[in-house]
C-alpha cells in the first residue's frame, strides 16, 4: 500500500428533507451568495422554489447565475465571477450536478485570481484561496459533491481540463434522493457508468496491495450493478436512488483511492471525445471503457482484470484470460442494457477526429498507470471503439 | 437508507517514515503538549525517543502522561487534566493504541469541565468544547484514531462507559504499520476482532436497505480473514499490517455506518465483562459474538445472518438457517485459529458475576436494535459464553 494523506471535512447531510437546512448551512458562510444553477429541471421539480425561499427566509441575499451547461464553459465561470466581485458575494451554492458544482469551484478560486480563470487549467496559475462552496446536488454521477476537482470545458480551443485543489472541497452537500426521481433515463444510466469508472480508474492500478480498497471498490461497482436497472425501471424507488447517490458519493471522495497509484487514461481519453462532440461524459465512458480494457490486458494486467470478472461478476474458470474477458464481455452488456451506445459512431464522432483526440490526450505525456498509453496506443483504443 | 450527516475531518497520515510529520502537525496548534502513552512498549520500540527527539527540535514543550492501562481509569484521566492546568498544555498527543486515544480524548474534554472527569460518562455533563488531541497509532484495533469516541474504566464504580462527540474527533492521526510490527499475537489477534466486531455492530441492522454499506462491510471483514493469520505467522508483513491498520480506521469512521440503524448489543455486553476482569476487549467479543450471534437467530435476522454467510464465508445452500449457522460456526473456527479463547470460563471469569453484568449492561434499558435484549436475554448469551 502506497504511503497517502487523507482528509475531506466536506459535510454531507443526506436524505429526505435535508434541502431546508440549506439556510443555516450557508448562513455559517455567508449571507450574500451566488446561487448556480444549469437548465430548468431545478425549476420544473420545484426546487429552484423551495431553495429560493428559503433563503429569502433566512435573510441571504442571492444573485443568479443560470444556464451552466452539462460541460461546463469558462465563459460561465468568467460570468459568475463577475457576479461575485461586482456584488460583494462571498459563498457560490451549486444547485445541480456534477457540470453545475465544477462551475461554482471554478467561479469560488477564479474569484481570487487577478488573470482568467482558464489559467489554472492550463497550468498558468494554482488555486491558493477560493469563496467557501455549498451544494444542492440533484444527479449522482460525478463525486463533485465531496472532492476538490473541477473539469471545465473552452470552446475557444476546443479543450476539457481539469484540476484539483483541497481549497475547492464543498463545505457542505445536501443529498436528497428524491430530487433524481426525475432524472431521465439516459442521464441516469450515464450516471451510474460515472460511478463505475471512476471506481475502475483506482480499482485497475499497477499496485494490488491495497486488498482493503479493493475489496471496497467491488462494493461500490456491485451497488451500481445492482441499482442501476431499478432505477431505470422504477425511478422513484428511494433505496435504489439512495443508494446510486451515496455510491457517487463514495466513489471520489478520495477514501478508495487511498493507497493506489490511479490510472485516469480512460477519462482522460473520454474528456477529448466530450471537448469535441459535447457528450455526456458517462455515455462516452460506457462506450471506452470496454475497448479499454481489452486493449490494456496483457500478462502484466491479466491479473487484475481476472480478479474483477470473478468477484464483481462471479465469472468462474481458471484461464486468467478467459475469465477476464468474460468480465469484459459482461460489463458492455451491462452498460448496453442501460440503453447505452457501444460505439462512438452511433454518437456521430467523426472517424477524422480521432487523430486530435489522440494527440491532445496525451500532450501532456503518456496516460495511465495501469498500463502506459502513448498516442498511438489511443488511437488504437479509438478506433475500436469508433466502429 | 435512513437519513445521516456525516463529517469527518480527521486528517490521516498513512504509511512508513510519516511520523517526522508530528512536528509540523502539532505546531499547527500548540508549542506546549501532554504527551500520553501506556507501558513500556513505545520506549523499547524507538518510538518514544522519535518522538520526543521531533518534538524538542520543533520546539515544542511537553509534560509526560504515562502509564496509561489497557481498558484507561478515570484516575489516568484526572492526572492528565491536572498536568494541563498546571502547566499551561494545550494539545494532547497520544502515542499508542486505542486505550491511549482514550484516556487522551477524556483528559481534552475534561479539561474545560468544572466537575470531575467521569460526569461525562455517567450523562451529568455534556462535551461542549476539548482540546485538540493528536494521535500516533501503534495498533490497529479500535478505530479511535478517526472518531470522537472514548471508553473509559471506573475501578471505583467497576464501571465501563462510553461518550462520542464530535469536539473529540483527533485533528491528525500518524498512522506507520510499521510501528505495529512488535504488537504481540494475542493482541494482534484480539484487535482483528475488535475490528470485525465493530463492523457486525453496523452490519447486523434492523435496515436492510443500505447495500453499499453493506457491501463495504463485507469488504473489511475479509480484509481481516485474509490479513490476520497472514498478520500472526509474519508479524513483519507490511501489507498485512496495512491493510489492518486501515481497516481498523475505516470500520469505526462513522462512513460505513451512514444509513443505518447500528447495534452495539455485543460491545455493551463486552464492557461488562471487561469492567470487572480488565479483559482485552477484542478477546471478549471474540468469545462472546458467535453465543450473540445463535442467540439472536430467528425469523426476523435469519436473512442477515444468511447474506453474512454467503458473501463473506462463502456458504453455499438453500436453507437460510442451515447457511446462517454454517457462518456462525466458521465465525467462532476463526476467531479460534487466531488463538482466543471461545468460553468466559477459560478467561477467568467466574459464574457468578454473570447476573450482574446483565443487570449493569442494561440498567439504561434493552440492548440492540437487529434483535432487542432484556436484562434476561443478555444473561442467557452470557451464560451460553461461560462455558
């Protein structure tokens, strides 16, 4: 087990009717806020309504910044900046999901950067202060709500970037289950393959000492496995959404990750698809991930991926390769009977952009840990996975 | 799931050469500490000179607390508040297992107490402020290093009693496995059942709905089957340790017990026996689960107990309590091969005392919440115990 350091004092107040502690949770803080919202789901559901009350009830001021889209622009973080220096606010409450919480972590450091937030992700500048950041969080997917990262979109250079910061962890997450009863299917199957990757990011790593991460990793991925479909059948069946949200939860929060070198490639690759076509990240994950792992499994790696088709999906057999490519075969079907796509043609990738995926995903260097992908091994995935 | 708030934020410090770090964590918040810790077991391992050689080069000042017993006296907790007061200390560090955490915790909160120390425990005050408490971890057992809990001994009253609170939880905790290398066998062992046992406090609940947690506790209690006879024959093996002393700190964090209505039954029960014969504590629960476990058997837990079997024990078969019984019996097998004692007789215990524990452990009331038990229940599971 690798040495770590671990901490995340974010607060999580989970369950039903938790959303009306918003007002003494912010009033903690602050009582001029910048509340961030993305389409009108907050306002269809009636939350929009019952949050903007109760501030109003509490005495906070708001100021709005509405419209964050699922890959969130700078131009919105450069807005809600603006925001918040030109009214004196000083707390940025995210009501959404994981684009709209990146969006409010971008606004609360930019905030105290004197040049463009872009900065940071282009490794210009560092997040040394930021506003402190509330939470209402309405889909379980990306882990935002208890962790410092923050992945922002530029449409002007056509990127997907993202940082981390300790400064960016929420003070606190409201996480009621009911508010994702209207997620609709296809963001819920989404969703739930977020989950899952991110938990196969630290699960697939170059270090198998951490016996105890593992086994809990399995735990998270078995939960998805097993709540996923309720929810798309039955959407308002709590124990299945309550259970989908704390695994989102869990999954990032950095506990898992204790002790493991993580890989990222597969999100890493999935980030340059969505910068381009503006895909769920999700789906783009559901339809990598598989060609992913057949393309790293190897004798260094065979291990490993035996390990999780039997105990994640109780594959038995003793051929390691057999054993891991059934496990292989059984998590595209998974993610295939969520509705999903399986190829990044049927999402209308272009073949020709495959090239500048490639290059842009590793121009930093090489990604992954599990197993080392240059450009070319990215490529290679791509294309499996384009048709 | 039921509804929870859960904040955690104890920083961890995890793995070799991590305790150089107490310097700068200390001086974070004071330059004048109490230094806590039990025998002799941290000056023969090195442990007390590392120490106390950072502490001196950072300039830090401290007084001494040693001595500190195994199952920690109110007394050792009255001694530490008085050389705080005396000297002007305002940290407590404690150096050692969970006793140790103990007796610090007490002496931080009793500090800003007017009245004596053991009001807390007997409910006639409550922790409203402490000092900040420290941690340097020599044995994976009780968790203590990453909650506000805190058990401590009355010799006078023969009483053993817990408080919790959220001031009590340590700022940092330095946790080296390699520090836990010379933990004898029996109390190897004995901190392997104290880790599983906290788990079955969560796992055994009368709310079936938290799969994740669920799963997450599978997921420790085959850590510590698959470490802890590794942790015996190898007392060296890095891995083994690690993956113990995080286990220990990952069960009783407060994260797998989100959602669920929690137990305690066993270790209510354990206290009783331990107040008077100043048993290690993991000792006593590994004698007296497997008698709560059959005890508590009926219509109502059998499916429990059967899942616990099945997904932690692998027991296959059609009869729930058939199954249930087969991983009651490979629970007690295992508790055996680490070396413990399966009777109360063995340990000492005598039968008459039996009644009285029965009567003390449920002077507040019934015990439990997967099964309710009366005064004359506990005397059934620990007359079944004896022998």
């Amino acid at each position: 087990m690798l040495d770590f350091t671990f901490q995340n004092p974010a607060k999580i107040l989970f369950g039903k009717d938790q959303v009306p502690k918003v007002g003494k949770e912010v009033k903690k803080f602050s009582e001029r806020i910048l509340l961030v919202y993305g389409g009108g789901s907050i306002k269809r559901s009636g939350l929009y309504d019952e949050v903007t009350q109760i501030l109003k009830e509490n005495g906070v001021h708001y100021e709005e910044l509405p419209g964050v889209q699922a890959n969130p622009r700078i131009t919105s973080v450069r807005e809600g900046i603006r925001l918040c220096r030109e009214n004196n606010l000083d707390l940025v409450l995210a009501v959404g999901g994981g684009s709209t919480i990146d969006c409010a972590k971008a606004i609360a450091c930019g905030f105290y950067h004197d040049g463009d937030p872009w900065d940071f992700f282009i490794r210009k500048a560092r997040v040394t202060n930021a506003l402190p950041i509330g939470v209402i969080l309405t889909l379980a997917a990306t882990g935002s709500e208890m962790n410092g990262n923050t992945v922002i979109n530029n449409d002007d250079t056509m990127d997907k970037k993202g940082i981390g910061s300790p400064r960016l962890v929420p003070k606190f997450s409201i996480l009621d289950p009911t508010y994702t009863f209207t997620v609709p299917a296809n963001q819920t199957a989404a969703g739930v393959v977020d989950i899952i990757s991110h938990i196969f990011e630290t699960y697939f790593s170059a270090n198998n000492d951490a016996y105890l991460q593992d086994r809990m990793c399995e735990a998270v991925i078995k939960t998805c496995i097993h709540y996923g479909p309720i929810a798309l059948k039955e959407p308002e069946n709590y124990e299945a959404r309550a259970n989908l949200m704390w695994a989102s939860t869990v999954a990032l929060n950095g506990l898992l990750s204790t002790g493991k070198r993580t890989d990222w490639a597969t999100h890493m690759i999935e980030h340059e698809v969505s910068a381009i076509y503006d895909m769920t990240h999700g789906l783009g994950l559901a339809i990598l991930t598989p060609y992913w792992m057949e393309y790293v499994l190897d004798d260094s790696t065979v291990e490993k991926l035996a390990d999780y088709a039997r105990n994640v999906w109780g594959v038995s057999g003793q051929d390691n390769y057999e054993v891991a490519r059934e496990g292989i075969r059984n998590t595209q079907e998974f993610f295939k009977s969520l509705g999903l796509s399986t190829t990044l043609k049927e999402e209308g990738v272009k073949e020709e952009s495959l090239e500048t995926m490639a290059k842009k995903a590793t121009e930093y260097g090489p990604l992954g840990n599990f197993k080392k992908l240059e450009t070319s091994d990215v490529l290679e995935i791509l294309k499996k996975a384009y048709a």
